[in-house]
C-alpha cells in the first residue's frame, strides 16, 4: 500500500483548502483512510475517516470539512472549508484495515498501517 498525500498550502482564515490521499489500486476496497494532522509542539490527532459509506470527523472539524473518495482514482479527499488559524498543521492519510470503525482508525498511532507523507496547511488570521 502506497499513499501520496497533496494539497496543502496557505490559506487566509475563512477561506478552503481541498486535501488529496492517492493510494495504490484496489487500496480503498481493502481499507479504511483516515485524515490526521499534527500541529507543532502538540500530540496527532485523528481529524476525519472514511470506512465504506460511513465518514466520521473530529468534533472540531465537524461541519467545516468534508472526506470525500473517488474509487475510479483510488484517492480521498479532505475539502476543508472555514479554516481557521488553529487548523495549521501537517496532514497525513493513513491507510487501515477496514475491519475496524471509524472511531478506531483515527487512534491509530504512526507505526501502525500504512502513511502517506504530511502535507504542510498553514491557516493565516
């Protein structure tokens, strides 16, 4: 399993950036992709997850971004809308078994399944 995560930039508070996770062929049949993001000096968090049909998000982001995949591209979104300066962080996929919910796939620490690398989101004020 292979990811190539893409999309980050600079952003002015209020405004979107769109997140892409592009995995090897067949990986979104197989398993679950969840969008994670670490901001400096503070511990990853699990920010949004896509199992199947089912999408979970982290309260903070809830209603402000959006998880989203295309099968025929084997690739995952994550549109991020309203961002707001607390929302500067690297950004990772991670590919998991898609045995496991949601609310598991985003507890996954960092030597478990399969990272894309981080993509780099800077929200200004």
């Amino acid at each position: 399993v292979q990811l190539q995560t893409s999309g980050g930039g600079l952003a002015q508070a209020g405004g979107s950036l769109r997140l892409s996770c592009s995995a090897s062929a067949n990986t979104l049949d197989y398993y679950a992709i969840g969008w994670f993001r670490q901001a400096p000096g503070k511990e990853r968090e699990g920010v949004s997850c896509i199992n199947g049909d089912n999408t979970y998000y982290t309260d903070s982001v809830k209603d402000l971004f959006t998880i989203s995949r295309d099968n025929a591209k084997n690739t995952v979104y994550l549109q991020m809308n309203s961002l707001k300066p607390e929302d500067t962080a690297d950004y990772y996929c991670a590919a998991v078994g898609n045995v496991l919910p949601c609310t598991i796939v985003l507890l996954t620490p960092p030597d478990v399944g399969h990272w894309g690398q981080g993509t780099l989101v800077t929200v200004s004020s």
